[in-house]
C-alpha cells in the first residue's frame, strides 16, 4: 500500500466509523420497536420486510398503514422519531469521510511529494 492509500484510508476511518456506530444505533432503535410491537401481542419484522425499510427512508408518510395494530403503531412512531437525527448523522458520517480522505491524501501528496 502506497502513502497516499494508506492516507486516503486513514483520513476517511473516522467518517467511517461514525458512519457504522449510526447504523448500529439505528439497529438498537429497530430492536427496542420489535421489542414495543412485541409487548403489545404483535410483530414488528422491520429488518426483513424490504418495503418496510423503503418506506422509513423514503416514503415516511406511508409508513404508518391504518391497519397497524397499536403496539405496532407505537413502534413505528418510535422508529420514525429516530429517523431525522438517523439520517442526519449519516450524512455527516460521508461529509467526514469525505473531507478526511481529501485533505489526508492531499497533505500527503503536498508534504510527502
């Protein structure tokens, strides 16, 4: 591995790592969802139904369906409350990995020749 790989890879890791302990935190949100739905007598399947996941990220509005009974209801609120600070962790996560990855390749290339 060249300098400026190594650089490139050190300088995005802290972006990436930010990035992985947002989808872990994610993971602990679904989990305690499953764990309401669950209380209540009902299932709440978030990682295995691919259209529920789609409808978290993209189409929040279609998210609740009318014939959610109430524990799924709530878990559902419970995910959608997590949603926003989700999404916006993740962003940052890139925008750090991004720029870490720049500037370290770039000052390596500068300074290193």
């Amino acid at each position: 591995m060249t300098e400026g790989e190594f650089a490139f890879f050190l300088g995005a890791a802290p972006g990436l790592i930010y990035t992985i302990m947002n989808m872990i935190r994610l993971q602990q949100v679904i989990n305690a969802a499953e764990a309401m739905a669950r209380a209540h007598g009902e299932v709440l399947d978030f990682n295995l139904s691919t259209e529920m996941s789609a409808s978290f990220l993209f189409h929040p509005g279609r998210f609740l369906k009318h014939g959610d009974g109430p524990g799924v209801m709530a878990a559902k609120t419970h995910l959608l409350a997590a949603r926003r600070t989700f999404l916006r962790r993740h962003l940052l996560g890139f925008v750090y990995a991004s720029m870490g990855a720049f500037v370290s390749s770039f000052t390596t290339s500068v300074f290193m020749g």
